[in-house]
C-alpha cells in the first residue's frame, strides 16, 4: 500500500495513535509516517476552549470520513426520536422504555457488582418498590431517577445547579453539605509509563466546570463534539468524590436532550462505555496526551452506534408486541361486573326554567278588536307584561271577535311569540370564540414559497439550494427562527444547517440574535 494510502487510512478508517501505527505497520520506525499523518490531520483540526492538566487548548479532528460519520450519527438520533415520537399506544411506549431502562441498570448494577434480580429492577422502573432495598441496591433506583429526570424536564436549561441536581440525587439528600472534591485524587488512567493521573487539584474544579458549562451553552460546534467533550471533562475533571463517572454519562445525555434529541436521549445506552472501563480510561489518556478529543469521539460511536441502529427494531418490536396482547385480550370472554355504588341515592331530576316563557292564552275582546296599523309590534310588545297579568288572573277562554280574521290573529300570536332557548333541544344556542391572536401569520403558498425560491437562486448565486429553500419559507418578517428549523426544513446535519444560516446571515437574509443562550434569526426586510 503506498504511503499517501496509510496516511489517509491511519485518520479516517481508524484514528490511530502514534502507537497504533507501530502495531500495524509491526515495526518501530513509524516516525516518518507519523510526521504525515500529523500534516494531513492539520487541515481538518478545530479548536475547542476546553483544556488539559497543562492549560493546552484540546482540538477536534474532523477529517471528511469523520464528519460523514459525525453528520450521520446525528441524522440517525433524529430519526430515531421520529420514531419514538410515534410511539403512541401508552402500553408500546411503556414496554419500550421499561426494556431499556432495565438493560441500562444492569450495567450499573454489573459496574456496581451488585447481584440483583429482575422483580427487583421491574419494581424501580414501575415504581412499586420505593423502600426497603438493601443498602447497595440504592444506587440503582437514584439512578433512574436521573434517567427520569433527563426524560421529563429534556429542555431545562444546563447550568452548575444541572449538575448538582444529579449529584445530590445520587446520594440520595435533598442538601448537600459538601459540593465539589475537597481533597486530591489517587486514580490513573491506563498502565504503565503512559498512564494519565484522572482528577485535576481541587482549587481549580469551580473554574474548569464553569468553562465546560459555556462551552455547552454558547460554542457552535456539533453536538456530538458538545456531548463527547462533557462526557470528558466531567470524567477527567473528577468534581465529586463520588459518582462523578456516573454524573458524567448522565451530562452526555443531558446535552443530546436540550439539543433537539429530547426526551428519547435518557433511553440511549451510553452507559456501554462502563461495560469496559480500562478501555475507555485508555482513550481519556490519548486524548490527554495529543491533546485531541478525536480518540474519544470515534471511540464512543464504535461502542454505541451498534445499539442505536437496534433501536428500530426494539420499536417495532414494543409496538408488535402491544398488538398481539391486545389482540388476545380482545378473544377472552370478557365479563360485565356491576358495581354498586358505596352509598345508594334517589335519582334526582332537575327543573330548568326557561326564561321569558309565556303561556299560549287567548287574546282579549279589547286586544281583538284593536286596529291594526303600522305601530302594532310596538303596541303589543308594550302590552305583552299587561297581557301575562291578566291570563294568569282570568283563565278562562274568550272566542275570537267576529269582527277579525284568523290570518289576522295568527300574525298576532307571531309577532308576540317568545324565543325560547333550548338545551339538546332543536333550537341551538348561538355563542363566538376568540383566541388571543386574531391575526395568525400564514407566510407564502407553497407556488408563491417555490416562485420566490427561483428567483433567489436566479438573483444570488452565491445561495445555494438548501438555503433559497428555507428563506423561501421562512421570511415572514418578526418571527424568529433557529438553526434546528433549518435542519429539519431541509434534512441536513446540524453543522451544515448552522453553517448554512450564518451565511443567510453574512448574505443580509437575517440578523442573529441571542435568545434565552440560545441563537435564532430574524428576516431583515429587504427590497
């Protein structure tokens, strides 16, 4: 295999090390080829504001196979939520997660050596065991609370407070008497001479967290490079004197949940990378010693892309399984059981009264033979309260005058003749509803939307495709729109639709703004 062959095989096929290259190559003389590879990685590094143990900014290597890697990885999560999403049945929904949920606390009891059984899972996943478990099985119903956490409340902002929730849960107290690592660590990562110390000196966690969480919230870069480098620096930083690996994987998810993977991001099975720690441990220190967070991204997609690309299945599975229950529930002969009720009551019937209710009486000799002229509605309204007087007085019937028609006093009966509103009766009662905007804003038509996308693409070549698709649709001056509307409008990876609205940005299509620690785009109105 020619060099240039082994140069771009040793950074996109695998990302290997320096030491990873002698055992392939099964010889020692390799710092020739290692000088190359670091040639052709420099063009693709992009550096991040995070770290390490010497105050060196760590970089990220996103190499053309890495970021087709990266970018489909995250279409995938997508898609996955979709999937979820349309996990409508109740009992589908609940056989999917209690399955997961009870693989991700096997590993933690596995990590934990905890010798559990399956009721006992079953029981803290449906929450029909609260207390009364041992001591070392405590660990396992905490967790899960996270777990819980993370899928309710997937859009709470992430801040210090995000990540002393976790611990305090973890340690099963609602006050925490001490919070960050008061005294220095004893644990290394890997062996032997190339072993990296885990756990900077506790006078600078406040510090390192408080990047990590600006890192978080405000850098651009993907999201899989945002959860891989917190799944790091909370694992390398150490800030707690326990359970800072747990707390760890917990802010991974975290992370892919406030950044559009939401409440599914919980049921994702990072916990995988506990399943062999000194494994892992081996690409924290790589990652320590390149100053290169590329090891650790393309470690953690081999373990878990596995799993994620079962999840489908798992679906169909939940939603198969939902059927055939409720299919066999459907043939058993069901049987009617009539309750009685506690405390016996009559039936009770209520009268509602209509209002202005007037009884049908017969007219008058005096209202009979009244002339009829232009003023007769005015006059019998008037003397319709006089009329309701008398007939209650005098009830017995009075013929009608000879002297007038029956059209005559038919006309009559009608022009005096009460509305009378009805409940499920035939007449209906007429009301108005109004919602607080009267004026929704519909945008253009899909034709008026796909003309205007032409013209764009005709007026500024430097648009490409993608991005006169999106304006086209998403111009309506005073809305305001996100990077996330882009990559769902248009089917692209997050990074190509951040990118994509910076330049509608840089074009004059939109200003950015910062909204709650979160960018959106404003259409600037154009002639």
């Amino acid at each position: 295999m020619p060099v240039n062959e082994y140069i771009k095989k040793f950074s996109n096929e695998i990302y290997a090390t320096k030491n990873d290259i002698v055992k392939a190559m099964k010889t020692p003389l390799v710092d020739g080829i290692w000088t190359q590879v670091l040639e052709y990685r420099n063009d693709f590094y992009e550096v991040l504001p995070i770290v390490n143990y010497d105050s060196n900014r760590f970089s990220v290597c996103l190499t053309p196979a890495i970021s087709r890697r990266v970018n489909s990885f995250e279409r995938r999560l997508t898609s996955i939520l979709n999937q979820y999403s349309r996990l409508s049945r109740n009992l589908a929904n609940e056989y999917f997660k209690h399955k997961v949920y009870k693989k991700i606390l096997r590993i933690i009891a596995k990590k934990y050596k905890i010798d559990t059984q399956d009721p006992v899972l079953d029981g803290i996943i449906d929450g029909t065991i609260t207390t009364n478990l041992p001591a070392d099985q405590l660990i396992l119903q905490r967790y899960y609370s996270c777990l819980a956490e993370i899928e309710e409340n997937y859009l709470q902002d992430i801040d210090e407070n995000t990540i002393g929730d976790f611990y305090s849960k973890l340690m099963g107290t609602d006050e925490l008497t001490s919070y960050y690592r008061k005294t220095d660590t004893d644990k290394y990562s890997g062996y032997g001479i190339g072993r990296i110390k885990l756990g900077i000196a506790p006078q600078k966690i406040e510090n390192a967290i408080q990047q990590l969480i600006k890192f978080i919230n405000y850098d651009n870069q993907s999201l899989i490079v945002k959860a891989v480098a917190t799944l790091y620096d909370l694992y390398y930083i150490r800030p707690f004197e326990n359970y800072s690996e747990e707390i760890a994987i917990l802010m991974l998810k975290k992370v892919l949940a406030l950044n559009d993977v939401n409440a599914v991001a919980a049921l994702l099975c990072f916990e995988t990378l506990f399943e062999n720690k000194d494994e892992f441990e081996s690409k924290i220190g790589d990652c320590q010693k390149y100053c290169d967070l590329t090891y650790l991204i393309t470690y953690v997609l081999d373990k878990v892309e596995p799993l994620i690309n079962k999840i489908d299945d798992e679906i169909i599975e939940s939603q198969n399984l939902t059927i055939k229950k409720e299919l066999y529930q459907a043939d058993e002969p069901r049987v009617n059981v009539v309750k009685e009720p506690i405390f016996a009551e009559k039936p009770q019937t209520v009268e509602i009264p209509v209002v202005n209710e007037i009884q049908k009486e017969p007219l008058t000799q005096s209202e009979i033979s009244a002339p009829i002229n232009k003023g007769f509605k005015t006059e019998a309204i008037e003397t319709l309260e006089n009329l309701q007087i008398q007939n209650e007085e005098k009830k017995e019937e009075k013929p009608l005058e000879q002297g007038r028609t029956s059209e005559e006093v038919k006309a009559y009966q009608e022009l005096v003749k009460p509305v009378q509103p009805t409940i499920n009766g035939s007449e209906k009662l007429s009301f108005s509803q109004n919602i607080a905007i009267s004026n929704v804003p519909t945008g253009l038509t899909e034709e008026e939307a796909t003309k205007l996308e032409t013209h764009l693409m005709e007026m500024n070549p430097n648009l490409s495709h993608g991005q006169a698709y999106f304006y086209a649709r998403h111009c309506t001056i005073g809305m305001k729109y996100t990077v996330d509307q882009y990559k769902k409008c248009v089917g692209c990876a997050y990074e190509t639709a951040r990118s994509s609205m910076n330049n509608l940005v840089v074009l004059g299509y939109y200003k950015k703004e910062i909204l709650k620690k979160k960018f959106v785009y404003i259409p600037v109105k154009r002639n």
